[in-house]
C-alpha cells in the first residue's frame, strides 16, 4: 500500500529529525539523492553531461545545489540559474562553486541557451511550503524547461503543483522524476503528470506509525487482498452479488456488468432484470429473475448502469437501497438517486453501506453545492454529506469514506474513457463488496483492478469495454510491464 501525507504531517516528523540530525545532515541527504537519481539516469559517460538547476530560495533550492555540486565531482558541466540571489542557500552555493559550476542570475542571456541545450533539468524552485501560483520569472524558465526533450528531476515537489491537493495553477514543473523526503506528499499522487515517477526517501524522516491522509492500492496489496479460493470454498462463502442493469434501450450495459462481477471472482452472480437472456447467453453462471424481489439471498447489490431513469428504476432503487446490505449505485441509478437524497440518509442512519460511483457530471447533479476545484476536498465532503463511500471517476480516480479516509487510484489510461468501462467497474467493485471487503478497500481494489484491466488490453491493441473481461487477474506473470512497479 502505497501512503501519501499532508504538509503538516511531514513538517512534524522534519522537526524531529532536525532536532536529532541538524540541517545540514538532512539537506546533505536529500541532495546526494537527488544527484544519485540523475547520476542512474543519465546515460555513460558521464563526464560532459550538461545539468541545468533552477534554484529557488530556501532549503529547496539548497537541495539542487548541492546535489549539483555532487554531480560535478561527477564530471558533469552544471549551471545554476538563481531566481533571487541574494536568498539563495549561501552554503548550497559555496559548495557548487567550489565544484567548479556555473552560477547565472535567472535573466541572464545564457540561461536560455543553457536550457536550450540541457541533458537534465533539476527543479528547486520552491518546495512544499510555497502555495501557488509561481511568480513570472519562475514561470518564464519552467516554460522553457518543459519544452526541453531534457530529462527533469523535481525536487521533493514539482515547482507550481499544490503539496496537498495536486493542484496546478498556471505552469507547474513536468517532472520525469520527483525525488521527495520523508513521505509521499499527497499531491503527488493526484498530479501525477507533473511528478512522473516518485522516488521516496527517507533521509532519516520516520513516517512509521503516523495515518496515512491518502492511501493507494499497488499490485503487492491487490493480490494480497484477493488471494485464490480456499481448498474448502464454496459458492456461498465467494460472495453473492446481485445486479439490477439494462433497459430495452441498453441491453449491453446489463452484460457488461454482469461480467464485471463474473470475472472479479464472486461465489455466485445474480442478475435481476429485463435483459435476462443477452446476460445468461453470455454468462451462463448467472443466475437471472425478472426482478430483484425474487432473487433470493446477496451479499451486495449493484444497481443503475443501463436501467433508465423513469417509472420502475425509481421504484427499483427504492427497492434495492431498502435492503440491509452493501449497495453500489451507479449511472441511471445516480440520476434517479439525485432527486431523491433522502434515501441516502435512510440508509446513513440504518448504518447500511452505499458506494457511489459518480463522473464529474453526476457529482454535480448528486451534490450541486460542492465545487470541483480541489477534487480530493470535493469527495470528502460529498461522502461527509451523504454517508457514503463516494468514487470520483477522473484521470484519476479519487475515493473517500464518510469518516474521511481518502484514496487515489494509480492505475489506468485513457483507453478506459469510452462507453461501457463504467457498468464492467460497478460490476467488479460489487463482486468486491459481495466477498466482504470494507467498500473503501472495495472500491479501490476495484477501481486499481480495473485501470490495470484497462492497461493490458490498449497494451494488446484490443478496443471495447468488454475487452476489460479477459484482464480482470490478479497477477500476471513477472513480464508483465503492467504488473509490479509497472
């Protein structure tokens, strides 16, 4: 499991470590990780190699400096362009001129053609306590950075991007690397196109013990969550799911789902509905009734992909909320469910789990008085609100629980924004809640399982969502670029 923290979280363990190690110890840390990421990257030899650091004032832009001053014992040519020289770490800036590098004003003609023909880039502009947006001379050269075929290294925070909320307003640092201290910053994992790949280090800063703020699934905890059937499983003790999909109008949406939850494991599938026949013709392990009153025993419900939003759903979903299990609602059924709020609180005060898997747009139906902008605050306080496990869709998938436990989704692509992906999630996250797990946990371990559904089929040029059926493992093989730490 991958955990991200809050500024303040971090700022606690740091003064820990200061009080113990001092600063200099800590930057010495930080900064030799930051050179030893370049130095693995950057093709041999290394002598020549020409690096670029953009420094700030403050320890961050201490941190580029001296990881330059490492880098030119390496034999690299380095250049620092200070925003502001009269702020910057004096000790950072001794050591690289003792190195032998280069130190330009940030205006200074030769920067640009510095930039223009940099190896790397390393970002230490501003760090975790600066809010933004960035002023105009640091957008001037992250501007030209970014347009670089150079490879980029933030340090601890990609210049421009929120700490806490993965934020950007105006021009943020594209990071290829983000080398951070202590912890995963949480805006980390939601900017995940500025901070490219995240590489943790410690630098004697001990998260351990401390609550995660944002929790994130990887391949490991997957398949630790969902091990194989015991040798003395039964279908009863797999999950029963129930699902409630499919009009006359979206037959494929009753299929697409059902096979969601088929392929996710579960003792037993259930399928409620009019489209009785397309989902045993495909499925024929699902059981299938006309109507959900006559089903028979589940362990959870999924209800609304495809079912329409007039007449019998409203009744449906009156129905499907009364019962005294774990619900998912999507589509339709978040349409329907938006006119009645009042069922939600029902099922807040009876303590009956509900999931909600809402896009951007049915957020804004569900819940017209919270803004979007910060997309992490916006799911907390529509799960605060409506007493249930809330999942955000997006680039990345955001999740919350009433009691304010958050996750990011890390896995997927845009290959999964086309029409269907949605009823084969609902279909795996019920399966999920049917065996039992917490709906945090089920909703990211579906949303995890399915992005990563989503990555191995666009990797083998297949197109459609019931494409996802067939890659909805556990584990793939050791190969799989798509498997651990893929």
């Amino acid at each position: 499991m991958i955990e991200a923290y809050t500024v303040e979280q971090i700022r606690a363990v740091e003064a820990i470590a200061l009080e113990r190690d001092g600063d200099a110890t800590l930057m010495r840390r930080a900064s030799f990780a930051v050179a030893a990421e370049v130095a693995q990257r950057v093709p041999f030899p290394h002598p020549g190699r020409r690096v670029v650091l953009l420094v700030g004032a403050g320890n961050n832009g201490g941190d580029a400096l001296y990881a330059g001053a490492f880098l030119r014992r390496r034999g690299m040519a380095v250049t620092a362009a200070l925003l502001k020289p009269s702020g910057s770490h004096p000790g950072g800036l001794a050591a690289l001129r003792r190195a032998g590098g280069r130190i330009l004003a940030h205006d200074d003609p030769a920067v640009g053609a510095a930039i223009r023909g940099a190896d790397v880039i390393v970002d230490g502009i501003v760090g975790i306590g600066a809010v933004p947006p960035l002023r105009p001379a640091a957008v001037e050269l992250i501007g030209q950075a970014n347009a670089t075929d150079a490879l980029r290294v933030a340090v601890d925070l990609p210049s421009g991007v929120e700490p806490d909320t993965g934020r950007v307003r105006g021009v943020a640092f594209l990071a290829d690397v983000t080398v951070t201290f202590g912890g995963i910053k949480v805006g980390l994992l939601i900017a995940d196109e500025q901070a490219g790949t995240i590489v943790s280090v410690p630098i004697g800063m001990d998260m351990s013990g401390r609550p995660a703020e944002v929790i994130a699934m990887t391949d490991g905890t997957l398949g630790r969550m969902l091990p194989p059937p015991a040798p003395g499983a039964a279908k009863y003790s797999g999950g029963l799911v129930g699902i409630v999909a499919g009009s006359p109008g979206y037959p494929g949406a009753a299929v697409l789902c059902a096979g969601g939850a088929v392929r996710t494991r579960p003792g037993m599938v259930r399928y409620a509905g009019p489209q009785a026949g397309p989902v045993v013709a495909r499925w024929p392990e699902v059981v299938a009734v006309d109507s959900p009153a006559d089903a028979g025993k589940v362990q959870a419900w999924v209800i609304g992909p495809g079912m329409g939003t007039e007449g019998q759903s409203i009744t449906l979903l009156r129905w499907v909320l009364g019962q005294d299990v774990p619900v998912l609602v999507d589509a339709d059924g978040l349409t329907v469910l938006a006119g009645l709020p009042s069922l939600l609180q029902t099922r807040r005060r009876a303590g009956q789990p509900t999931v909600l898997t809402p896009h951007d747009r049915e957020f804004a139906r569900l819940f017209p008085d919270i803004e979007l902008d910060d997309r992490l605050a916006a799911v907390r306080r529509a799960a605060w609100v409506s007493g249930a496990t809330v999942l955000l869709k997006g680039h990345r998938t955001l999740i919350a629980d009433p009691g304010g436990q958050a996750a990011v989704n890390l896995s997927g692509s845009s290959w999964l924004a086309s029409a269907g992906t949605g009823d084969v999630l609902s279909g795996v996250v019920g399966s999920l809640l049917a065996a039992g797990l917490p709906p945090l946990l089920a909703a990211a371990a579906g949303a995890f399982l399915h992005g990563r559904a989503g990555q191995r089929a666009q990797r083998r040029g297949l197109f459609g969502a019931h494409a996802l059926w067939d890659h909805l493992q556990v584990t793939e093989p050791a190969s799989d670029p798509d498997g651990p730490g893929g």
